[in-house]
C-alpha cells in the first residue's frame, strides 16, 4: 500500500533525508539514463533499516509526538471507517451543541451501537471549530445523553478517546466543568449495556475518562493515557515544560507499561510510522478489536457484566507502602 505524504516529526528527519536522497537519484537516472540499479537498491535497504531502528525504540515522548500528530485519523474517521450507517445527534438538551464531542448511532458489523468520541481539527478554522477538542461541559452532557439513550434501547457503547484534557477556561468552570465529569464517571458505572473504550491518540485526565470508564479500555499502540499531560507534569516537578520527555517516560503513560500495570486490556497495533501512514489497516486492525470484544462482553448476564465492570476499576490503583 502506498506510504501517504505526511509531515515529518522532528526524530523523523533521518529518513525523510534518505527518501529525498533516492528521489534525486532516480530523477538523475531519469534524465541522464545512467544504470543506478545497485546503488538504488543499497539506498532502498538503508532507508528500511533506518526507519525499523527508528520506530522499533520509539521513547515515550516520541509516541506522544506520533499521537498528537495532525494527520492522524480523528473519531469522525473511525465512526465512518470502522462503524457504518453514523447518524450523528446534536446537543445535551441544557445549553448548547458542543462540537468537541461528536456522537451518534452507527452499526459494527451490521449490529447497532452508540458511537461516542472526542473530536479534533485539522486546521486552525477547525480546532476552533472543535476547541482543539477539549470539551466544555455541554460536550460531557450530550455524551451521558446518548450513553443513556443507549441504555434505554439496548445497544452497546463504543467511545473514542482523543483529548488533551477538558477545556480549563472560565466559561467550562461557570458551567461545571467538574460536576459533568464526575457525573459521567458514576452514572458509566451503572449503564445497562456493554461499553468499550478506544484511545485513539490522547488520552488526558479527567477529559478522557469522561468518556472512558468502559468494560473493555483499547488503545492504540502509538496512542498514551495519563492523568496529565507531559508538559504539565514537568511544569510541576521540575518548574520547566523543558523537561516533557523525563515526564512522558516517569508517568509511564504509553501503550506497553499501561498493558503491564492492567490499566488498558488490549493494545491496537499500528503501522509502522503511526496510524497517518496507513489508516486503512488501522481502521482493520481496530474493527477486529472491538468486534471481538464486543463478542466477549455480551456472553454476559447483566449481573455479571455489572459485577465485571466494579471490579475492574476497584483494582486499579495497587501500591506498595
């Protein structure tokens, strides 16, 4: 599958040297019909060695690079990609339609279901637009509005998490930002259905887990979870956002450590690169997750399913005093 055009982070840069290297080669055999072929051949090679040993010891700060990067595929494409038939509703019937959470009905594999997500832009008209998609409680509210229209009609609940955080200005504070959130967390609790959770990129605090206590929590293997930010938390242990990377790795917010500490139950795979690089295959490779889950969970009795959910989240949390 061809490789799309992206822009190149900045650990990227050595391969993006090497490609323009060969595309120059190849414009200069192109133009002079000089035989290349051996030489070609040896660039290719590196080029493929260079990017395995870049992205096979991506650190922490890399990955959260990778999943804030602009041309990763956002809620919407998933809702269109993964799931079909999205009708998208609007507003918590108490103040307004916040863009930054987007939702609706949809079908996985022909079943109905309730799909849920944060949503960024891709411009800067856009992340106005969505508020860079950082919701205001309005954004919370419409969300537990159509996880409880699910309830009613039985349909399971996927969400798609993707948010730096709740949006921290003074209108969010006016309108209780606090209380929205607080408010998702318990009543996810007790939803009558089977509820899956998808970290498609960031994955920030209290923002994220207003739509993320789940039965099953996925994440994207370049995807993170935390419950700040790096730059924040090196803002407050080290009075300096310099120190973002020592941050990103101390809060072991990746994929891998949060499937070691059983904080997330199953890491998606990506392409090598990320999932801007080929979102065909991620799209793929999240369908077949969530069908399986979803598979899993409705073997359950609503007792059970209710039980299950307690117990995941009260063993979280272990500590060695």
């Amino acid at each position: 599958m061809k490789r799309m055009k992206v822009t190149p982070l900045e650990f990227e840069k050595p391969i993006v040297e090497l490609e323009k290297k060969l595309q120059d080669m190849l414009a200069h055999v192109d133009e002079h019909k000089i035989d290349f072929e051996q030489e070609k051949t040896m660039l290719e090679n590196k080029i493929e060695q260079t990017r395995r040993e870049i992205y096979e010891s991506l650190t922490p700060w890399q990955r959260v690079q990778i999943a804030r990067h602009n041309r990763r595929p956002y809620s919407l494409d998933y809702m269109t990609h993964v799931l079909t038939d999205f009708i998208e509703l609007h507003g918590d019937r108490r103040y307004s339609d916040d863009k930054a959470i987007v939702g609706g009905f949809a079908r996985l594999e022909g079943e109905r279901v309730m799909a849920v997500g944060h949503q960024k832009g891709r411009d800067a008209k856009e992340n106005v637009k969505r508020n860079f998609g950082m919701s205001h409680p309005e954004g919370y509210r419409k969300a537990m509005r159509l996880m409880e229209l699910a309830g009613r009609f039985g349909l399971p609940i996927i969400t798609f998490i993707d948010t730096a955080g709740a949006y921290p200005g003074v209108g969010a504070e006016e309108r209780h930002i606090s209380e929205a959130i607080a408010v998702n967390l318990r009543e996810m609790t007790q939803l009558p259905v089977p509820t899956l959770g998808v970290v498609i990129g960031e994955g920030g605090s209290g923002g994220a887990l207003g739509i993320g206590v789940c039965d099953r929590i996925l994440i994207l293997e370049n995807a993170y979870y935390s419950v700040i930010s790096p730059e924040g938390c090196a803002a407050i242990l080290w009075k300096d956002r310099k120190f973002a990377a020592q941050a990103a790795e101390a809060l072991k917010m990746s994929a891998r450590d949060l499937r070691g500490l059983n904080l997330v139950d199953e890491v998606v795979p990506e392409p090598m690169g990320g999932a801007h690089h080929h979102p065909a295959e991620v799209y793929a490779n999240v369908k077949k997750a969530l069908v399986k889950n979803l598979a899993s969970l409705k073997k359950l009795s609503l007792e059970d399913l209710l039980d299950q959910r307690y117990a995941k989240y009260r063993d979280m949390g272990e500590y060695q005093e």
